[in-house]
C-alpha cells in the first residue's frame, strides 16, 4: 500500500493507542498472565451459546427492526420494571444498541452540541471525552478523591454553568468499583431540578454490587429518569464482551432523538444474538448468581493479597481491584505495571490512564473477572512480591 499524499487535520489529535492494548500486547509478548482487560477469561453459558446457533439455524438471519427486536425489547421492558420499578415502553421508549460503547456515542452525538459543557467524573472510562470532542462539546471533570473515590458535590454544584449540557455518570465504577447511594442520588437529583441538564447513566456494571448493597439506578428515580438515558451491557451480564450488544432507555423525546443517530449509525443490531438474549432473559436467577460469582472472586482476590505489600482499596462492585503499590516501589504506575509484567508476569492497568491530566497516585487496577485457575497463578505470582 502506497502511503496517502493526502495533507489529514486529526479530528482526534490527543488520541493514541489505548493502555488497554499496550498493556495486552506486553502481557502477550511476555507470556503474562492478562488481568489488565476488563473481560472475562471463562465462557458464557452454555445454553445461551446454544440459544445463539439455534437462532441462526432457525433462520434469524436478516436485518431486525431498526430499534432493536421487539421480543427483546419487551424483555428488556420487563427486566428494568421487575428490578427498578420502572416503567418503559418497548416500542418507543428502548433501543438495543452495538453494545454500551455505541449508546454512549450516539446519545452524546444525538444531544450534544457544539460549546456545550459535558460533566463526567475522574478517574473515567476512556470513551465518554473523544465521544464529546467529536461533537464540538467540552468535556469538564469533576474529581473522585482516593480512596473512596466518592462524588465531591459542592465541586459537582461549582462545575456547573448555563452551558452545562449532560452530565456522565458511571456506578459501579470502572476503574474505582465504586458505588453510589441513594444519598448520591438525591443530590444529584437536587443539582440538576429545574436546568435543562441530560444525564447519561453508564450502568453496564449494574449486577455486580456487593456486600448487599443496591444498585442504585437512575431508573429507580423518576426525577433522575426523566431527563435521563440509561445504558447497559449484555457484554458484561452474560460474559459476551465480543457480542457487542447493549440498550438504551430513555424517555420518549430523548429516545426519539437518540434513534436519529442510531439509524444512520449502525441502523441495526446483529439479529441471532437478539433472539438467543431474549430467550435466555426468560430465565430466573442470572442476576443474583452473577453477583455471588464476581463477590466470591473479589473476596478470593483480597484474601490472597490482604497481607502482601499491596495496599487493597475499597471494592463494592464491577470486577476491578485498585491497589496501591507504595510499599512496594517509588515508580511511575505505568512503569510499575510495566515491570510487573515483564518480571513478574501479571499485567494491571495504570489509573494515571483514567486521568485526562495523567494524574499519577501510584494506583493500578487488576480485572478479577477470571478462573478460579488463573486467579490462583496470578495471586500466586503476586504474593511473591
Ligand atoms: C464503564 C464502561 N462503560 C462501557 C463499557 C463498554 O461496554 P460494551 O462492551 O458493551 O460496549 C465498558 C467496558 O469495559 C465499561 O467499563
């Protein structure tokens, strides 16, 4: 391939390769065990896998309503009335989404406009500020202070302005497993009464809470839901990161803006997956399982590092552990878990990467989404440190 004589303005100038792909290519390159991705190393169930191939075969081939199927819609419309008390109507009112990355996107490209001030959280998930860029918008973070990692409010009350257009939140919490109570809620609640302020709600990890805490969604507060569009992740909730497959729910107006985007964005979502979801939705009991399975794997994790050097913060939810690794050496995070893969073979992420000014507190995130296998090698291999 020739190279391109074409002059090119980079719409996505500070972008570069994530830390997510770096980290994986070392842990690759190294033979290191990987717990620096956030998806599991084990597979879905196998009757959902099932599901998927007998929908194919069945013939749930072709191209699903725009909005998504309406048999997993309803379901969807189900699951959010009978957790969330929430009442949302599957024509109008859902849509099933490329997976959260691309709800998050096309609610930000459907109602963000240029000069508007989005508000997200810091440390953030690595999307939310190029989705906002791309629209001219102008990412402003409000800080979660270690080791808690809880909202600051009087900073979130400062931040906003009349040109305050969303705000992004994200509970459970990646990186921090933080998570929000229903104190958290009511405040916000109280911020955002009477502005014109859109909440985008990243709930992707609303199944893993732990230690009997509640999930608090937006969906569970009307005053937060009606200006509010939710986003979850069949990825995370069956174990099928590579589906690529999520929804959205908004209130009507929102959602009718939100199809505009999604229409002549990706127009529709891969159908056999559908129809598998939608059956396998059906089924009672996946949700309590799921967080007893990711609270048994946390509780191993920090059981095998309580007493080693590292310095284990607060985990209520998602399958991420942060620790602090001061005791252990004066290096930057990155060429912590640099060297932590190259000497030792376990790769983590550096939190500096979740910071959009690089903040570096000697803070790294291991992803415990794993085998009981391949956590036992890795802790092994980290207690030796
Ligand atoms: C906070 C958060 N939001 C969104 C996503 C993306 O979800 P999906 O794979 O469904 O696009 C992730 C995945 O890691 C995430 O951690």
């Amino acid at each position: 391939m020739p190279s391109t004589p074409l002059s090119i303005t980079s719409r996505l100038p500070q972008v570069g390769t994530t830390i997510f792909t770096v980290m994986s290519a070392l842990a690759q390159q190294h033979g290191a065990i990987n717990l620096s991705q956030g998806f599991p190393d084990f597979d879905a169930p196998a009757e959902l896998l099932a599901l998927l191939g007998e929908a194919a075969r069945e013939g749930h081939n072709q191209y699903a309503p725009m909005t998504g199927l309406p048999v997993l819609r309803e379901a969807i419309a189900q699951k959010v009335q009978a957790l969330y008390g929430a009442d949302y109507d599957a024509g109008e009112e859902i849509t099933v989404t490329a997976g959260a990355t691309q709800a998050l996107f096309t609610a930000i490209a459907a109602l963000v406009h240029p000069g508007d001030e989005v508000i997200a959280f810091a440390p953030v998930y690595d999307s939310y500020g190029p989705s906002v860029a791309l629209q001219g918008g102008r990412m402003v973070y409000a800080d979660l202070p270690a080791p808690s990692y809880r909202p600051d409010w009087a900073q979130v009350a400062r931040l906003i302005t009349p040109r305050t257009r969303m705000i992004i939140l994200n509970s459970p919490h990646n990186p921090t497993g933080a998570v929000w109570t229903a104190d958290d809620m009511a405040t916000l609640a109280a911020l955002v009464k009477d502005t014109n302020i859109v909440l985008l709600s990243d709930e992707v990890y609303e199944h893993m809470v732990f230690d009997g805490l509640r999930h608090e969604s937006v969906l569970r507060y009307p005053a937060l839901a009606e200006r509010a569009v939710v986003v979850s992740s069949f990825g995370k909730t069956y174990h099928i990161t590579g589906w690529k497959i999520g929804y959205a729910l908004a209130p009507k107006a929102l959602m009718a803006e939100f199809r505009k985007v999604h229409q002549f964005n990706v127009f529709t979502v891969h159908t056999p997956s559908q129809v598998a979801l939608a059956r396998f939705m059906a089924k009672p009991g996946w949700y309590e399982q799921l967080r007893a399975l990711y609270q048994g794997k946390r509780d191993i994790f920090r059981q095998a590092l309580a007493s080693s050097p590292f310095e284990l913060l607060p985990c209520q939810g998602t399958y991420f552990q942060c620790v602090r690794y001061v005791a252990l050496s004066d290096e930057g995070d990155q060429a912590f878990v640099e060297r932590l893969t190259r000497e030792h073979g376990v790769a983590a992420i550096p939190l500096s990467a979740f910071y959009p000014d690089g903040r570096d507190e000697g803070v790294i995130r291991f992803c415990f989404a794993k085998s009981a296998t391949t956590l036992e090698q890795a802790l092994e291999r980290l207690r030796r440190l």
